[in-house]
C-alpha cells in the first residue's frame, strides 16, 4: 500500500507540475494574444491612415492626419527598412504572402480567407502532431499535452459561444472536432411480454433516438422506462419481444455495436477499492481503440475528470459499504464517466441524476451536451427533472403504466400537443411533473374538456395513425376513429390460475431469464463497431495491474486470513498425535477440514466480491478469460504461500516424520482443488449458495471419506472425493518417513534378539 501510494504521489506530481506549466504557458497565451491584437489593430489604422495620407497629399487638411501618424508611430515605433517591417509582421501573424504598400502582409483572397486559414492551420497541426507524438512519453509530458489540449477546446468553446454561420460551418467541418461514427435507434410496434407469466412490459411503441440528441424517458415510476431502455440496449431479460428494433434503418443486433455502446445502470457498479482516476483509465484502457495513442487516452480521462468535476477527489478511493469513500453524488458520476470514456457513439443512463443536487446534474447534462455535440446518441430515463433540466433535453419519451407511449417527440413540442388535448400547465408547475401527476391519476388532465388520462396511450397511437392493438379498439370505436386493427393481443393474464400453474410459470420464467443472461453475457455476435479494443493479452496486463492495486489495499483482510491459518496450524499442531498404529491420521483429518474450509472461503472472493462488476464489464465487451486468468494469477502468490504459513506452526507443535516438503507437496495440492471448487461456486452461483456449499461440501466429503464404508455406493463417492487421496498422501508421507523405518527396523531387530534369546 505504502509503495501504490508514494507511486500515486510521484504521478500527482507530474500531474500538478504539467498543470501549473498549461495554466503558465495558457497566461503568457492570453497575454500574447492581447498584444498582438493591439498590434493588429494598430497595424490596421496605420494602414488607413498611410493609404489616405498618399491619396489625399495634395490635400492641405491632410496637415492633421500626418500629426496624428507622427503621433501614434511614436506610440508603437515601427522598423524603418521595409524588409525588416515584413518580417516582424509575418512573425507576428504567422502567415505568408505578398506584402502590400505598406509593408503589411495579406494572404490570397484577403487575410480572413478562412479556406486558406483553414489549410495552413491543418497542415501545421498535422506535423506538430507527428512531432509531438514522438516526443511525448514521460507521464509529464502527457500531462502537458493533456492539459493543453483541454485549455485550447475550453479557449474554442469560448470562442463558439458568440458563434456566428462561419464558425459553426468551420466547427462543422473541423479537424479539431472529432466525430463519432453515428447510431440511430429506431423501434415500431416494439412490444415486450414477461415469459411465462404473459405480463405485458411494453405494448406496441413506436419511435426513434438520433444521434447528436438527448433523449429523457419519463413516465410513471413501473411505467417501463428501464424496461424501454434496456429492450433498446439489448439488455432484456426473460421478455418475449415483438415488432422491430433498426439500427441505422437495418435490422441488426444492438450487440454488434456493443464496443461502442455505453450503458450506465441504475445502481453505481463501479470498483470500490479503487481510485476515480484509476476507475476512468482502466474502462479507457481496455474499451477504447488500440489505435489511439496513450496520450489521447489520457486526454480522454482528464476530459471526463474535468466535464464531471471529479478532479478533486480523484485520488480518492470511491468506497464500499465499509469503507467510506467519495460522496453519493460523485459516486454516480464516476458511475457515468465509466461510459464517457469509451467515447461511445450511443449512450444509454439509467436514472443518472437521481440523488444528485441540481447544480451536479446541470453539470452532468452539460457534460453529456457536450457528448451530444460530437454525435452521440443520447437516452437517459429521469425522474422529476428540475425544468431548467428538462429545456436541455432534445427529445422526451413519456410513457404511461403498462408500458404505453404517450408522448414522443420534441421537448420544445410537448406544451403544444397536450395543449391540443386540452391539457395545459397550470402557472407555477413544472410541466413534467405535471403530465407524470396526470398519467398516475393524482391529477385531472383538464378541468373543462371530460378526456380521461387513460385514453392518452390511444389518443398519442390515433395522433400519429399508428397500429392500435385489439384491446383498444373498441375503446377507439368510442372516440369515434376509423381504427388500424393490430394483431396484439391484451395479454392481461386476467383470468383465474391455479397454484401448480403459477409456480410453474415462476419457474419457466426464471429459467427464461438464466437463458437470456448467458446469451447476452457469453454469446458472440458479429461485430460491427469498426473499432479494435485491446486483445486478451492486454487486457490480461491491465487486469493483472488492477487486481494487484486491489489485493494491496485489501492487504489487513489478507492479514487476517494468514493469522487464522496460523492459529489453526497451532491448534491442529498440538492436538496432533503421530503414533505408530494411525500415523496421526485422526489429527490429518481435521487439518483438511481447516485447510479445505479457510481456502476455499477466501477464494470464493476472489470472483464472489466483483461479480457485478465483472458483468457490467463483460457486457461492455471486455475480457472475461483476461479477467479470470489475472485474478488467478494474483492468487497463485496465497497458494503457495498458505500451506507454509499453516505448517510452520503444524511443525513446531507436532513434529511429524514426514518432510516438510512432502506435507507442502501434499498441501498445496489440496489448496489448488479447493481454490477451483471455490472459483466454481463463486462464478456459478449466488453469494448465499456458494458460501454454504463452500462450508458442507469440505466437512461432508471428509467425513466420508475419512469412514471405514460398507455400502459400495458411499465407497464409491469416497473414491471420487479429495480429502481421501489427500488423507492417504499425508499418513504414507509419514509411515515411509525414513524416520519411521528406522524405528521399525530397530524394533524389529530388538523382537529377533529377544526371541533368539528365548530360544537360547
Ligand atoms: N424481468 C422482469 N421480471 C418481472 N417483472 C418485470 C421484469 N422487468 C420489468 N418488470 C416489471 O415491469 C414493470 C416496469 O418496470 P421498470 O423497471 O421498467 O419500471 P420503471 O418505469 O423504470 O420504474 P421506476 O421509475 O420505479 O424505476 C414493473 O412493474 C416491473 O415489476
């Protein structure tokens, strides 16, 4: 721990070093610019002034204007040759080109020709590039580069502020402005049923998400926003889904695209025994392209860091129920960053702003704004949104219970199309607030028109002459609509089960929704992101440097387990009797229970402790074999350290006639089968499960194995079990112990003299 933090220390350094020199070099920018727009200006009324001096010579009022020049040449002394005065001025403008009558430097086409600004800007960039990627390797330097990178968008940002068609045009066409490949997410007639159960989630929605825009899902809360959204990301569970989801206009899978989707869920999985920083970099390192350079991953972090407002507690741990770390709200917002720094081209959040005060979601909506800019496809679902929030959303999606659409389309549209219905906000509301009070049945949708908020779902379907499904056609036939009959059918489950029925369909739907998990987590589908991630390899290293972070800050809980191993091994050690009729077979017995016990639960962490966080990530694409073959390459330093832990007290309380080396060839052999078992159960089942099973699979197995059997079926699982093999190893280790057969051979000895006397 003290070496990850003097190493941490080491980084902020050069950290807080390359900032201080930005912000320095940012200053005498500024100041640069002041001067040389002073001396601009200046150049340019010198200019006017020269030009009508020699146009008006003859002039006797010219008399005025030449004191003036003499005036204002004293004030900012140009070189007399004209040589000289060029090449002072193409210094300061930077550019090249002929040189005009008086002395003053205009490129082709006048010196605002924004193309050809444009291409002389391109090309020295591209070269400054080339050159600054070969010289950029320190942590410093990347730093620097980062930090400056981030001043010049801030300083261009400013600059678009006031924007006019020439700038957005060039914003629009830039080098600087880097664009995402684009994903629309088209749905018709999308209807989501529960397996089994016949429940229907989503009844026959139709719409769009675009890219460049933020789309808010709002509604009732169990209206099916979360069940919308994740039916989109291809994240649905033990649903039987109808109708067609199109990514840009073809009907493929979501998952195709999943490197560059990014999914934020409700709840922050995020590593609590990890810094913000480190959090950032590790989803960057492994879901960003191989392509970019480490640099531009850096500066993709601290991009994020900064458009959060994480830089503060960036080095800070972000904390488990146990341990404190970082507050809710960052906590969620590092929750989002997660996803950020992939760079994604479409962005699914669940619920992001939720527990966040409204100056930290105006600065996360700023930020996801900031997203949308570059193209990406924004969705989020939000409660109660502040209306300073909800005017910065694009589009909204408002759904009713049952999971019917109400509204889909422009924010700025919404007033106007309840207002149609005769549902207007009274003064003083929020309108969201407003319309989800409505759609829960708190409030009525309008004290003078008799329209009933359950008809909304029907009048939003007549609205847009969608298909009205069959339940609501005759409900339709009343509101007098020539209907488009759809074939859904209600789906209500209405009428009676029975017991057996019920808990058949739990069961069908449980097994359902198993499926569906081991489909999207471990199921391969075509990839057509165009984006190549780091191989296995990579990965493996980077896992291997997170896992070993971790294990270091987790250091006292290692601590413990050595201890407990070290009691055991005092206990077992004095009550431990090798005698020469079982070979302290009795006392082996009890040393495999403790051992298969105490290592099996620790590695039962190892996968138990993360495991939705391992499932976030392996959605996201990332390795789940580099993520298994790290971990248990940081665990193999337990295995062979444990059994030698244990036997150093077993030895110095027993002494048996074994070697050392045969008890710690014996052990750790044991210590290997009972680590998988506890990686098996750790990964197959739940929390609860895998830790009773962990318990009684060690105890039951050497109890039988360690009986003398009858029943042949019990004789032969003792056959299949460990602890049998393992009991057997430790007592020959001890009965051929050369120890042993010497005693055996001096008594024997002593027996033939004895006899042999006798006989005398
Ligand atoms: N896999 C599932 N199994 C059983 N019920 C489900 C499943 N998925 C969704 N539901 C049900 O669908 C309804 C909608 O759930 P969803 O989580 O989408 O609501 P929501 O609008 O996001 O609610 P909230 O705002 O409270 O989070 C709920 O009644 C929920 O119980």
């Amino acid at each position: 721990d003290q070496i990850l933090s003097i190493r941490e220390r080491r980084r902020a350094r050069n950290r807080e070093g390359a900032a201080r020199s930005v912000q320095q070099k940012e200053l005498v920018r500024a100041r640069w610019k002041v001067a040389k727009d002073a001396a601009t200006k200046h150049a340019g009324k010198l200019q006017a002034n020269l030009s009508r001096r020699f146009s008006n010579r003859n002039h006797p009022e010219n008399f005025e204007i030449l004191h003036d020049l003499d005036v204002q040449e004293d004030s900012f002394p140009l070189p007399t040759n004209n040589a000289g005065n060029s090449s002072a001025l193409q210094l300061s403008t930077g550019l090249e080109g002929p040189i005009n009558r008086s002395g003053l430097h205009i490129p082709e086409g006048g010196p605002h020709n924004p193309a050809r600004l444009g291409l002389e800007i391109k090309g020295k960039n591209s070269k400054e590039k080339i050159l600054k990627e070969k010289e950029i390797r320190t942590d410093s330097q990347i730093f620097k580069y980062a930090y400056a990178q981030i001043e010049k968008e801030k300083s261009q940002e400013r600059q678009y502020e006031n924007i006019t068609f020439s700038g957005v045009v060039s914003l629009a066409t830039g080098d600087e402005q880097k664009k995402r490949p684009l994903i629309e997410v088209g749905f018709k007639d999308l209807t989501l049923t529960l397996k089994g159960k016949q429940r229907c989630l989503l009844k026959c929605l139709t719409g769009k998400i675009m890219p460049g825009r933020i789309t808010a899902v709002m509604g009732p809360s169990g209206a099916g926003k979360t069940t919308l959204m994740s039916a989109l990301a291809g994240k649905e569970t033990g649903c039987k889904k109808s109708g067609l989801v199109l990514i840009n206009g073809k009907p493929e899978s979501i998952h195709s695209y999943k490197k560059i989707v990014g999914f934020v869920p409700q709840d922050d999985i995020v590593h609590g025994n990890l810094t913000v920083e480190e959090n950032l970099r590790f989803s960057a390192w492994c879901r960003l392209s191989t392509k970019l350079p480490r640099a531009e991953k850096v500066l993709i972090v601290e991009r994020v860091l900064m458009s959060l407002g994480l830089q503060e507690v960036r080095d800070s741990l972000v904390g488990t129920v146990e341990k404190r770390g970082i507050s809710g709200g960052q906590r969620k917002r590092v929750n989002v960053g997660l996803e950020m720094v992939i760079e994604p081209s479409l962005l699914f959040l669940d619920e992001p702003t939720s527990g966040l005060d409204s100056s930290s979601s105006r600065l996360l909506l700023k930020a996801l704004k900031h997203e949308a800019l570059a193209g990406v496809n924004i969705c989020m679902v939000v409660h109660q949104p502040s209306y300073a929030l909800f005017k910065m959303f694009d589009d909204l999606i408002l759904l009713a219970k049952g999971g019917h659409m109400v509204y889909h389309g422009s924010v700025r549209n919404v007033e106007e199309y309840f207002g149609g219905l005769g549902i207007n906000v009274p003064e003083r509301v929020n309108p969201p607030d407003h319309y989800i009070d409505i759609l829960e049945g708190m409030v009525e949708p309008s004290p003078s028109s008799s329209i009933n908020y359950k008809d909304l779902p029907l009048r939003w379907l007549l609205h847009n002459g969608y298909t009205v499904p069959e339940d609501m056609q005759s409900r339709a036939a009343e509101l007098g609509n020539p209907l488009r009959s759809g074939s859904e059918s209600s789906g209500s489950g209405s009428e009676l089960q029975s017991f057996t029925t019920e808990i058949w369909q739990d069961v069908r739907s449980n097994v359902e929704q198993r499926r569906d998990h081991i489909h999207h987590y471990f199921l391969k589908q075509k990839d057509l992101a165009d984006r190549r991630t780091p191989g296995i390899v990579r990965q493996y290293k980077y896992f291997l440097g997170r896992i070993t972070k971790q294990r270091l800050r987790e250091a006292r809980l290692q601590a413990t387990d050595y201890i407990i191993l070290l009691l055991a091994g005092a206990c077992l050690g004095a009550i431990t009797k090798i005698s020469d009729t079982d070979f302290g077979a009795t006392g082996y017995t009890y040393t495999i229970i403790a051992i298969s016990l105490l290592c099996q639960i620790a590695a039962l962490r190892t996968f138990s402790q993360d495991k939705l966080q391992y499932l976030r990530e392996s959605a996201s694409g990332i390795s789940s074999l580099a993520h298994f073959l790290a971990k248990d390459t940081v665990d193999h330093f337990n295995t062979l350290i444990k059994p030698v832990v244990f036997l150093s007290m077993f030895y110095f309380f027993t002494n048996p006639r074994s070697t050392f080396i045969d008890n710690y060839t014996v052990l750790i052999c044991l210590v290997y089968c009972v680590t998988g078992m506890g990686y098996a159960f750790a990964i197959f089942l739940n929390p609860g499960p895998a830790q009773l099973f962990s318990v009684l699979f060690p105890v039951c197995l050497t109890l039988i194995a360690s009986q003398s059997l009858k029943n042949e079926a019990l004789k032969g699982i003792a056959y299949l079990c460990y602890p049998k093999w393992t009991l057997e190893a430790l007592v020959i280790a001890n009965a051929r112990s050369p120890l042993f057969y010497a005693k055996q051979v001096y008594s024997k000895q002593r027996r033939a003299c004895g006899s042999g006397l006798t006989g005398v």
